[in-house]
C-alpha cells in the first residue's frame, strides 16, 4: 500500500510540474509582442467619388497580410495592459462602376487594448481582449476609373477604429511565449481629398471597413 502512495504522488507531482513552471516565476512585467500573418477585409460601401455615385456601389479587396507590435504590461497574473500598433494591406479587386483599377487600402491601427489571460506560467494559456483607438486609412491608387472620373497618388485618414481578439500561447521557456491569435477589426469610415477639375466634389469615400485576421505572434517578458 506505501509503495502504490508513493507512486502515485509521484506521478500527481510530475504532472503539475508539467504544467506550469517553478512557483518563483514572474507573474506581473513589462512585455513585447511581435506578430505577422493574414487578413480578409470584407466588401464595403462606396459612398463618394468626386461626387455622388449609384445606390449599391460597393468596393471589394483581395486578401492581405498583417503586421502587428504591442508593448504591455501585466498589472495582474491574469490582466495585460498594452499599446498596439500595426498594418493591414489590402489591394482594392474590384470597385462598382470601375473601368481601370490599380489601387490598395491600407490601415495603420494604434490601439490601447486590455488582455484577459491565464497566468504565464501554464504552458498553454488561452486569452481574450479588445482594444479601442484610432487608425489612420491610406487609400494608395497607381490608377483607378470610376464613370469616366481618374484618380492617381494617395492620402491618409485618420478615423475611430476598435478590436477584439482571441488566441492561444504556448510556453517556450520562463521569458518567451508562441501565440496563434485570431482578430476583429473595424475602422469608421473614412474619406480622401484629391486635386480635381470639373467634378461635384474632391473627395472618395468609403464606408467602414471590417477585417479578420489570423497570425502567428512572438513574445517576450522581463
């Protein structure tokens, strides 16, 4: 009977140290984050070009990758404070009423986001978070036509963006982690002055843009 107790604990204390590392680990710290991957921006409402435009028109993108860098800090074991900058690019594929199109959207996001987690200890941790702040949309046309209207060159504009996200990190050692994360992002609408002749107005616009992404993340504490 001593024997099958002894054994026992044995096997319950190799299984928790398994899972989680020394108790001396750090719970709380400053950390960074670097993750690139894939994005999938959905078709948005074409509100504006040089003027009005047909009920329905619409703009589609092609799929584009995304860039991301956050620096956070854990106030708690379980809660992440951080600031995030990133990228998504997205070459324009289509746009209502276009006869000539070589164009791309880019979003430039900077967000201040809260991260539920489990502590860093576990070797496998899930997580959930959002963030809210800004995201300055760049519309970059090398040549687009809509109704006989030509639009060259680029230009920027910054407008309220939000996000949320999930993911699952996996523990490489006391100070670096793997994450697969999955995120929502919406930006509001945004508009785009240009040089113009002859036409109603001098700005584009679109409607808000949604955006799904997927990518790999590195991260690093001290």
């Amino acid at each position: 009977m001593h024997k099958c107790l002894a054994a026992g604990s044995l096997i319950t204390m190799t299984f928790f140290s398994g899972s989680t590392a020394r108790a001396d680990d750090p719970l709380v710290g400053l950390y960074f984050k670097a993750d690139v991957g894939g994005n999938w921006t959905e078709s948005t409402e074409l509100r504006e070009f040089f003027g009005p435009v047909a009920p329905g028109s619409r703009v589609e993108f092609n799929a584009g990758p995304r860039f991301g860098f956050t620096a956070g800090y854990d106030v708690l074991e379980f809660l992440g404070l951080e600031a995030q900058i990133g990228s998504y690019y997205n070459e324009i594929s289509s746009v209502s009423g276009a006869t000539s199109l070589d164009a791309w959207i880019i979003n430039v996001p900077f967000l201040a986001n809260a991260r539920l987690h489990l502590p860093t200890y576990y070797r496998v941790s899930p997580f959930v978070g959002g963030g809210v702040g800004g995201s300055t949309t760049i519309l970059d046309s090398h040549h687009m036509t809509v109704n006989d209207i030509h639009l060259e060159g680029s230009d920027g504009d910054t407008v309220f963006a939000w996000q949320a996200f999930a993911g699952v990190r996996f523990m490489i050692n006391q100070h670096m982690g793997l994450s697969v994360e999955y995120h929502y992002f919406e930006s509001d609408p945004a508009s785009w002055k240009a040089d113009s002749f002859g036409t109603s107005s001098d700005r584009v616009s679109f409607g808000k843009l949604q955006t799904h992404s997927v990518s790999l993340a590195f991260d690093w504490t001290f």
